[in-house]
C-alpha cells in the first residue's frame, strides 16, 4: 500500500509551480497505479488557458469558487463541483478568489509537465 501525506510533497519535484498556481502531484506515473492525482490550487484573479491533449482530466472543487469556460459556455466552478474537459479540449479557467481543486489525470503524469500561459500556445499534457 502506497501512502503518501501532502507535506511529503511539498518542497520536492512533485510540487511543481504553474504560473497561475501550483500543482502538488500526490501520485505520478512513478507510483504505478495507471492515474496522477494532484491537489491544485489556482492563484486569486487568474485565468489560464488549456488544453491537454495527451490526458484526460477532472478536478473536483474543495474550496473557493471560479468558472470554466469551453465552446459550450461558461460555467460556475463551487465547491462540490467537478468537471472534466474531453482530451484536447480548449478551456478557460478563471478564479476570481482563489480555489483548491483534487484533479485526476489519465494517463499519469511524469511528474514535472508544466502548463503554457501564453494565449497562442496551450499546454500539452
């Protein structure tokens, strides 16, 4: 049985900063269970664009509140809500006050994959 605590985390390679927050990878490809599961958080007033279209993703919101925005609309991100962008599809996330997200993603992560900000180029997971 693996165990792992969140302060084990912290400070290492799995604590990895992403420009609009950071990401703490709790479980990587390393870990061999198939999935990454990481604990989010997004920065007060930011908005990131993104898209992965090596992963599948869905995050689950924790605390604070924010939006997603896809070819769909806008959508409120509370507490209690999960989303989960198809692979390769383009969203915008935004977090007026901050928010922690619990995110999965398929499959797992190396570990130190960062997001692009830049408007032109989407991030690549």
């Amino acid at each position: 049985m693996l165990k792992r605590a969140l302060d084990d985390v912290l400070g290492t390679q799995n604590d990895v900063e992403w420009g609009n927050g950071t990401s703490r990878r709790l479980l990587t490809d390393a870990d061999n269970r198939g999935f990454t599961l990481t604990e989010t958080y997004v920065r007060p007033g930011t908005e990131s664009h993104l898209r992965y279209d090596n992963h599948i993703e869905a995050c689950y919101c924790i605390e604070g509140s924010g939006s997603v925005e896809n070819a769909d609309g806008s959508f409120a991100i509370t507490v209690g809500t999960v989303y989960a962008p198809d692979k390769g599809e383009e969203h915008i996330l935004r977090s007026a006050h901050g928010m922690r997200l619990v995110c999965v993603f398929s499959p797992a992560l190396k570990g130190s994959e960062q997001h692009s900000l830049d408007l032109n180029e989407y991030s690549s997971y």
